[in-house]
C-alpha cells in the first residue's frame, strides 16, 4: 500500500491543517498548491502528463505543478518538484497568488490556493530528464500558438493551464 500524503488544507477561517492527498481532491478541500513556469524568450516549457497520473492524465500543462507537502514550504515544494518531474534546477523566484475550483475528472476537484513560480533559462542549458512516471512530453511554446491551440482542442489542456492562459494571456506573471 503506498504511503500516505498529507498536505496542507485551507480551513474557513484560513488556517491550515494536515489532510490526506487523495481526500482533499475527493472532497474538493480547500488546499495549497505551486505551479511552476520556466521560460525561454518568452517562450514558455509545458508537459504533457504522463497518462498513468492520478488525474488529467495525457493532457498539457504548465512546466510543473503540485502541492506541497504538510511540513514542506513552498519553494522547497516548487524547486523539489521541477527535478523530481523535469530532473534539473534553477532559481526560482515567488511570483502571484491564484485561487481557483475545477473538477478534474473521475469525481476529483482541484481547489487550490497556487503561488506561481518562475525560472528564466535558455533552452539549451537546460538538460531536461523528464521523469516517465510524471511526464510524457515536453516542449516550448509561444502565448500566440498556446491560444491558438487551446481554442482548437481545449480537451488537450488541464483545467488548470486553461485558467492560467486566460488569466495571463503573454504569460506576463505579476509579482505578489
């Protein structure tokens, strides 16, 4: 049996609490969570899940995201995460908070409270080891085709990223 996950929930009068990975998705909890975003002259690095995933699996995404775990602060969270799913590192810096709701799928919700991260790089210092267990695919993409694409097949996309680029439609990602 796999080991259990305890990340942080929100509770209504905002304070935070240990709860179950699965059950906070179950129940549509309230939780905490990072998303990460590398880019490349304003070119952005998005994944295509790996189909096995829990949720949204075979669908693209921003570089990386996850929650963090209940001890776990949320650069650590974010910089862990882009090596465990894309095998580098780079400095990352702390940028927005978004909130958001979306069902994912299978009877699982994401309602999440994300403080975004951002990684300027050139792509060709980057060795990216994608972990097959996470991700299926990586590339590089401009807003202008990111748009162009989610309006052609939106389904392709996680709730998530579609949120994202409606939110931030150049990728221009503000600071807190």
């Amino acid at each position: 049996m796999a080991a259990q996950i305890l990340i942080p929930a929100i509770a209504g009068d905002g304070s935070l609490f240990p709860m179950e990975k699965m059950r906070v998705h179950e129940q549509a909890q309230f939780h905490l969570a990072v998303s990460v975003f590398v880019f490349d002259r304003g070119e952005l690095l998005i994944q295509r899940r790996a189909r096995s995933k829990y949720h949204c699996g075979g669908l693209w995404a921003n570089t990386c995201c996850t929650h963090p775990h209940w001890t776990e602060t949320l650069t650590a969270c974010a910089a862990r995460r882009l090596r465990e799913e894309l095998g580098f590192s780079l400095p990352l810096v702390e940028k927005c908070v978004v909130e958001y709701s979306a069902d994912v799928g299978g009877g699982l919700h994401e309602h999440e409270r994300v403080t975004f991260f951002t990684a300027e790089a050139k792509r060709e210092d980057i060795e990216l080891a994608p972990n097959p267990l996470e991700v299926e695919e990586v590339r590089w993409i401009s807003p202008a085709r990111l748009h162009r694409e989610i309006a052609e097949n939106p389904s392709a996309f996680t709730p998530w990223f579609r949120i994202y680029a409606e939110r931030f439609p150049r990728f221009e990602i503000p600071n807190n």
